[in-house]
C-alpha cells in the first residue's frame, strides 16, 4: 500500500511536464482460482468467462498510468457470481505510452502508435462467493501485457494477472485465502486529441 501511496504522490509530483490523457479497456478472460477454507475445503474455481473493465489516467513523461478496475468471473461454480474485485493500481509502458504527442521539432507535431508491453500492479478488494461461504478479502494482483494498435484510437490488449488475497476474512478457525491466474485478451479505446 505504502508503494502506491508513492506512485500517486509521483505521479502528482511531475503535473507540469505531463500530458495528462484518459481511456479505457474491456478485457474479456479465463479464471483460474484456487481457494482454501480454513482446514476444512481445499477446491478450485474456474471460470470461462471472466470481464474486466479499466479506467486509467496516463502520464506519458512517466510512461506509467494509474487505474481502476472492475472485473468478474461468472459461471464458473458456486454462486452466479462467484468472483467479485475492484482495484486500484499503475501500470508502466516499457516503451511508452501510446498515441502520446510528440514535438518533432519546432513546428511540428506526431502520435507514436506502436506495440508496447507493460507490466502492472493493483490492489483491490475482492468477493469470493462459492457453496458454504461467502469471504470479503483484500488482495493483489501483479500483471503483465501488451497492447497492440488496430486504429488509432483502437487497440487490443492481451495481459494475463496473478493474484493472491492478502488478508483473511475471518478468525484462523475460518480463514480463508485464494491464488488466481487470469488470461485477458481484449481492447482499448483511447481518446487522444
């Protein structure tokens, strides 16, 4: 937590020499989770379809953008809703952010549109709902991606996350914890000016 503090703070830090830009992405995916129940249930979820909503601001002198993100895993046993998690994070473009303006000289002005990876990091409150219980959870999810651009405010995103709850929901007797793997493929809709 103490790291996000300071990627915000950084981020607020450097207002005068950035750009600052919205968007965001709908990725549609795969759950893999893995949940204990005290010493009582040891079982698996999996889920075929998992959607992820993402809103990020971007600071493209950073290369970094901060996000808030939704997602749900459906259908995948338990309740019709068995995975539930809203998130706050930063990702960092290794090469970039795209469709970010670039002075070319004096007088003239580009876009750079091209693919870029990134890694990312949030942390988030989950719900996990399957048969015999229903946990609230803090968790965190480390994740990396590419995006590639399709047009030029259009982009497919492919990432696949790994999260992990940070906290147990309730007494040692009844604790509960998860891991989860999630591949994501889906796009991105930037509205640079």
């Amino acid at each position: 937590m103490r790291v996000l503090v300071l990627i915000v703070l950084l981020m607020i830090g450097v207002q005068a020499q950035a750009y600052l830009t919205s968007d965001w992405d709908v990725s549609m995916g795969m759950t893999s989770l893995k949940y204990k129940y005290s010493n009582l249930v040891d079982d698996s979820l999996e889920s075929s379809s998992t959607i992820e909503v993402n809103y990020s601001v971007n600071n493209p002198s950073l290369n970094t953008a901060m996000t808030l993100s939704f997602m749900e895993a459906a259908g995948g046993g338990g309740q019709q809703l068995p995975f539930t998690r809203i998130a706050v994070g930063a990702r960092y473009y290794m090469f970039g952010v795209n469709g970010v303006r670039v002075v070319m000289d004096s007088t003239s002005e580009a876009k750079v549109w091209r693919p870029t990876p990134f890694i990312a990091i949030n942390a988030g409150l989950s719900n996990l709902a399957v048969e015999g219980f229903n946990a609230s959870l803090l968790d965190l999810s480390v994740r990396g991606g590419v995006e590639v651009p399709l047009y030029s405010d259009l982009l497919i995103i492919g990432q696949v996350a790994l999260g992990s709850s940070l906290t147990s929901a309730a007494s040692e007797d009844e604790a509960v914890t998860y891991n989860s793997m999630t591949l994501f493929a889906g796009i991105r809709f930037v509205g640079f000016e």
